[in-house]
C-alpha cells in the first residue's frame, strides 16, 4: 500500500530546468552556482544540479551541504548564508567558498584558517539596497576587500557579488548590474588585480539575462528557486517572463488523501473568533457548496496559497495545521472518501514539504 501525503521528485524534470537555465547563462558567459536549499537540500537534487553543469553547489545551511558532499558531490561547495563566527570552522572544513560581509568575522575566520592551516576562497557582498546582507557603501567595501587581500594571508578574495529582490524587493536592473560591475572596478583598482567571480545574485538577476543586458563583468550566479518551482514561481521570482514558460513546473508535485466528502455550507455558523493559528480569517459565504476534507494541513505545506490543485475547478480554502478543505463544486471529478488529490507546489511548500517528518518522498 502507498502511504500518503505523498511528494513526488521528477529528476529529469529538476534536471531539465537545470540545463535550461544553464544554457540562458552561458550565452552570456556566466557559471552557474546550483543553490538546494529550496528542497532542504536534497543531495539527490545537488546531484542533478551538477550533473547539468552547475560548477558550485550552495546552501544558507551547512548540514545540507555536508549531505551533499557525503552523497558524492565534487563539486566546490559554497555557503551562501553569511556565516555564523560560531559556525566557522566546520565551514572552514566543509566548504570551498562562502559569502561574507563583515570584518569581524573575515578576521576570525583568518584565525581559524592559520590555526588548520588552511584556506578559502571568500565573495565579499555588496548591499546595493535590498538592505539583506552586505556592505552598503563602496568606499567601506573596498577597504574590506583591501584588508583581506593585504592582511588575512589564508584568506582568498574570490570576489564580490550582491543579493536583490529579497526582502527589501528591489528588482535586479541593467543599473544595478552596472553599479555592481562599478564596485568590483573600484575593488580591482584597489587590490591591483582582477576578480574571479562577479556574482550577480539569485533566480531575478536572471531577468537581465534574459533581456541581453547583463554587464559582461557580471559571470556568476547563484540559482535556486525558478529550477525547483518552474514558471509556478515565476511570477514571484522574475516577474511572469515569459522564457520560464519551457520549464517544468511539476518538479515537485504533493498527491493528497480525501478523508471526507460532501456538501457543506460555506461560511462558518457561530459567532467568529480567530482560526487554529489565531488570525481572524474572512469567509465569503457562497451558499452550500460540494468540498473534501483533505489529510494534510499547514504543519506540512505552510500556506494555502503555496498548494496549487491540479484538478480543475478545484480550490483550496482553508486549512488548519494537519487538514485542508478543498471546493470541488466547480469541478467534472466527484471526489469520494480515499481518493487521492494533487498539487503543484509552490517555493515555500516545497521548502516545508520536503522537510515534513510526516509526508512520504517518491523519487524518480
Ligand atoms: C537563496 C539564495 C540564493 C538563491 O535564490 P533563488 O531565488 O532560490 O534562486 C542565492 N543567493 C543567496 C545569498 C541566497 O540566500
């Protein structure tokens, strides 16, 4: 017997998303860094990111990256959340690259490295307003960037790169690419030789791909989002563009258990206080409509918005922690108690899916 909530992982489907994108940056000479942290880093997921070309693998969370190493990853792995100093030395050990932005950290880093007696290659972040990680001014950045360089022997500028359309939204134009490409100059100039990394950020720098804009400096990205959730996620990540329309959307896709079905009115009868997470939710009543009560609930996914049905004419419309209730009035399909039910998944339910103790993973 399957047991159900069941995830279902389409490697060729990740696979192919992985080489599209991969081929999108290459016409515009920029490498590719394969960020799993969107499927709690699945090392089967790294596995397919390399095997397409990705040249590093990437987490913000060292346990996935070390999965990813003892899975069989070659390739050079980067930490992408700027470290924690209490982190630093099994980061040291485990990966060859990581983002960084403050000096207090670069130096005890240096510590840690001349201790072991080792080294590593470091991307300096510049903060050009979506004001997440990052230095904010380009004179300070380039006095860090000089300091490495000139004081920090075990430690190795690889670059500097930046993060946009996080959580202050600003998107990735042509001017901000350009005001990057200015900063490493400014660094270049200072430090007396070129950078081998220029990183323009995540799945929305690659809007300036698309459109042939993107500064020639610019020769890094670290993509995560649009190869896990296709043009599900689009609209969020870069905006509707059209070109993500030849991804799959189905990388990731959840088959759900009917556990009640029937008809029932639709909004609730009483007087109102706030739902099981404490928010007063509105109900628009639509008069009796037909619905399944469903076996999985936010514990699982987070969101409803996340859970998109496949069934057409199907809508999710509410959910406590560990049940969904789902309109099928408008839907052919009459659904009866064991059916099974499914979605296409958006960023964040994948990210909690895949990490849920009490949902089965099928992987092909
Ligand atoms: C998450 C993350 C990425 C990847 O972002 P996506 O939107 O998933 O492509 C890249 N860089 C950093 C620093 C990140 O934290």
């Amino acid at each position: 017997m399957k047991h159900y909530p069941l995830l279902t992982i389409d490697h060729e489907a990740i696979r192919h998303n992985m080489q599209t994108v991969i081929g999108w940056c290459s016409n515009a000479v920029i490498d590719v860094v394969g960020v799993i942290k969107g499927s709690t880093g699945m090392a089967s997921v790294a596995l397919d990111y390399e095997e397409c070309g990705a040249k590093w693998i990437a987490s913000s969370r060292l346990e996935q990256l070390k999965r990813a190493r003892e899975a069989g990853v070659k390739a050079p792995l980067m930490m992408i959340r700027v470290s924690m100093i209490s982190e630093l030395e099994e980061m040291a050990e485990l990966c060859e690259y990581s983002l960084q932005s403050s000096t207090e950290t670069l130096d005890a880093l240096e510590e840690v490295l001349s201790k072991k007696d080792m080294t590593h290659k470091v991307i300096l972040m510049a903060d050009l307003g979506d004001l997440r990680e990052g230095i904010f001014d380009k004179e300070e950045l380039v006095k860090v960037a000089a300091h490495i360089e000139n004081d920090l022997p075990h430690v190795h500028l690889a670059g500097i790169g930046t993060n946009l359309g996080c959580v202050g939204s600003v998107v990735p134009t042509k001017e901000k690419m350009e005001m990057l490409t200015d900063w490493a100059e400014a660094v270049e100039d200072s430090i007396g030789r070129p950078l081998e990394i220029v990183s323009g950020g995540a799945t929305s720098s690659l809007m300036p791909v698309m459109d042939n804009v993107m500064p020639a400096k610019v020769n890094n990205l670290r993509i995560g989002a649009l190869v896990l959730c296709g043009p599900l996620e689009d609209y969020r990540t870069c905006y509707g563009r059209e070109e993500a329309d030849v991804l799959s959307d189905e990388a990731f896709t959840l088959e759900v258990e009917v556990i009640e079905s029937g008809i029932k009115p639709t909004h609730p009868v009483g007087e109102l206080g706030v739902n099981a997470f404490g928010e007063r939710a509105e109900y628009v009543d639509r008069g009796e409509r037909k619905r399944v009560l469903l076996a999985i609930g936010r514990a699982d996914y987070g969101d409803i918005e996340a859970l998109v049905p496949m069934l057409g004419g199907a809508e999710v419309t509410m959910a406590s922690g560990d049940h969904t209730v789902m309109d099928i009035e408008d839907c052919n399909a009459d659904l009866k108690v064991g059916d099974k039910v499914k979605f296409k998944l958006k960023y964040s339910a994948i990210l909690r899916l895949t990490t849920s103790e009490n949902v089965y993973k099928e992987e092909r």
